[in-house]
C-alpha cells in the first residue's frame, strides 16, 4: 500500500512542475499603448484602494496625486489635498524644530545613560563589598549594616542547607528500610528452603 505523500511524489516525477501565481514582471516603459493605458487603469486602481485601506486601517492622513501620460488628474485624499499639502509644508519648513528636539532627545538619553553608568558603578561596589573586597572606603555603621545583611543571608542559606539534608536523611532512611524488608524476606526464604 502506498502513501498519499509517496503517491503525490510519483505524479510529480511523470508530470512536469507547475508554479502557481504570477510570474515577476520586468519593470520598465510599456511599448503598446492600449497595454499601457490599460495597465495604468488597473494600477492607478490598486494604488487608490491601497491608500483608502492604509487611511482607514491606520488612522492616517493621506493625500495621493497621480497625473496620467494624458495630464488627467487622479486623486485621493481622506481629508482635503490642500491641507494635506500645507501640512506637509509646515512639517518640513521646521527643520530647524526638529533639530532642537533630537538635540534634546539625545541630551535626555545620555542624562539616563549617566544615571545608569552610576548605579551600574554602585552595585559593583556593592558586590565587592558582600565579597569582603574594597572596604576600606567603608565606616563603621556601614560595615555593621552589611554585616546584619550578610549573617541573615547566612542565615537563610542554612536554612535551606538544612531542609535540603533533612529531606535527603528522609530519603535514604526509607531505602534502608525497604532493603531491610528485602533482606528479611530473603533470609525467611533461605531458612525455608535450607
């Protein structure tokens, strides 16, 4: 009995290989006319219906200008192209704007890269310290409060040093008994057969 895959892999060995979709296209002027005007109908449709669904799906403010070989005027916009436009033109007038707030940005993000650079610095320290390293920059208040840190962290550590051996100590005492019951077992079997 054959597979459904291995019988799909003999038709394709007998018949030649189809690829479904559309081949690419290559992009340059369209010689034929009708072709042209044509392809630019079916396009300038697409491109249209793109700009909706973008306006609609993303909120976004769009204007969309398209002029035919012919000079037609083709256009969309979901609000109005003239203030479209005038937007545009106010955006990209405040260049200078847009430089002061990528000035201040920057200043912003290396204030917060210094304040990390800082804390990274202090729990390094802090580190070295728990390690009984770099104490002499250390008063006395300070070293007793590591001190209370680090007999409580060892503290918890043996706690939980302990609870792990009991367990263990609980383990291997239940195995003995059960190889004790094994061997008693064992020896009543041997007594019986000797």
């Amino acid at each position: 009995m054959a597979f459904p895959n291995e019988l799909a892999a003999g038709r394709e060995e007998l018949s030649p290989k189809r690829k479904m979709g559309r081949g690419k296209i290559e992009i340059k002027r369209i010689e034929n006319t009708t072709n042209r005007q044509v392809t630019f109908c079916k396009r300038r449709n697409g491109l249209l219906k793109k700009a909706y669904e973008l306006s609609v799906l993303c909120d976004a403010e769009i204007a969309l200008i398209v002029f035919s070989s012919r000079g037609r005027l083709y256009e969309y916009s979901n609000n109005s192209v003239k203030s479209t436009i005038d937007r545009y033109k106010k955006a990209t007038a405040d260049t200078s704007n847009t430089g002061s707030i990528c000035e201040a940005n920057a200043q912003f993000y290396q204030q917060e890269a210094a304040k990390l650079r800082i804390q990274i610095s202090n729990m390094q320290n802090s580190n070295r310290n728990m390690l009984g390293e770099s104490l002499s920059g250390l008063n006395f208040k300070e070293l007793k409060n590591m001190e209370t840190r680090l007999e409580k962290g060892i503290s918890r550590i043996r706690s939980k040093k302990n609870e792990l051996l009991f367990a263990e100590i609980e383990y291997m005492q239940k195995r003995v008994s059960k190889f004790y019951l094994c061997y008693l077992s064992i020896s009543s079997c041997l007594r019986f057969i000797l």
